[in-house]
C-alpha cells in the first residue's frame, strides 16, 4: 500500500473528514485503487453512521459522500474493532463496508504504507 489515509475525528464541527475525502479521492487519480487505505479509528468511526442530522447544527451533510469510495474502487477499507466496542457501535449499520480488524492489526498494515495522512 503506498497510501494510507487515517479518519481519527469526528465528521462534524470542522472540515477535517471533508478534506480527508476529499484527498482519498483525488489521490485515486494518481494511484492504482489497491495502493489506497482508508483506515477509521477512534472518532473517525463516527464518519461511518448512516441516518446522521448535521443540519440540526447546520452543517453540510457529506457522509454519503463515502459511498464514492465504492464507485472510485477503493477497496482497502478497515475500521478499528475497538473504537467500535468503545462507543457501542459494534452492530451499528455503516454508510460502506469496512472490515472490522483489531487495533493491533490495524498498525501492522499501517506501517506497510509508504505515505500516512491523518484526518
């Protein structure tokens, strides 16, 4: 994997998940789809949910936008197992398919990337 792009903050309340998208996205334009990692963690595995409301405190809503990682062929996609039990998220439904792997494991394919961008 050459790039690994790390979701660790929540979607709402700053523009830092946006952007992180936003650059997977465009960096899809330069590399081959199996040289891309999204990885969630800690907050970032709110960027996940479905059926969020952030126009309740008006902001834009960009979760969906996600699913373009379907349609870019982005399948290197992990969410860490305990973020998720944290927040009692364990079964909840994700806007993507994500493969639930340990925090361990999660850094071992971390560390096999050549470049990792923090979101």
């Amino acid at each position: 994997m050459k790039l690994a792009f790390v979701f660790k903050t929540a979607p709402h309340g700053n523009a830092i998940s946006r952007e992180g998208l936003d650059a997977v996205l465009a960096a899809s334009a330069f590399c081959e789809e199996d040289q891309i990692g999204v990885f969630f963690l800690d907050d970032g595995v709110f960027n996940l949910l479905t059926d969020q409301q952030p126009e309740l405190i008006l902001q834009k809503d960009f979760i969906h936008a996600f699913k373009l990682l379907d349609l870019y062929e982005i399948e290197q996609r992990f969410v860490c197992q305990q973020s998720l039990q944290q927040y009692g998220l364990d079964q909840a439904e994700f806007i993507i398919n994500c493969q639930k792997i340990d925090r361990t494991s999660l850094i071992e394919k971390l560390k096999s990337a050549e470049k990792i961008l923090t979101f």
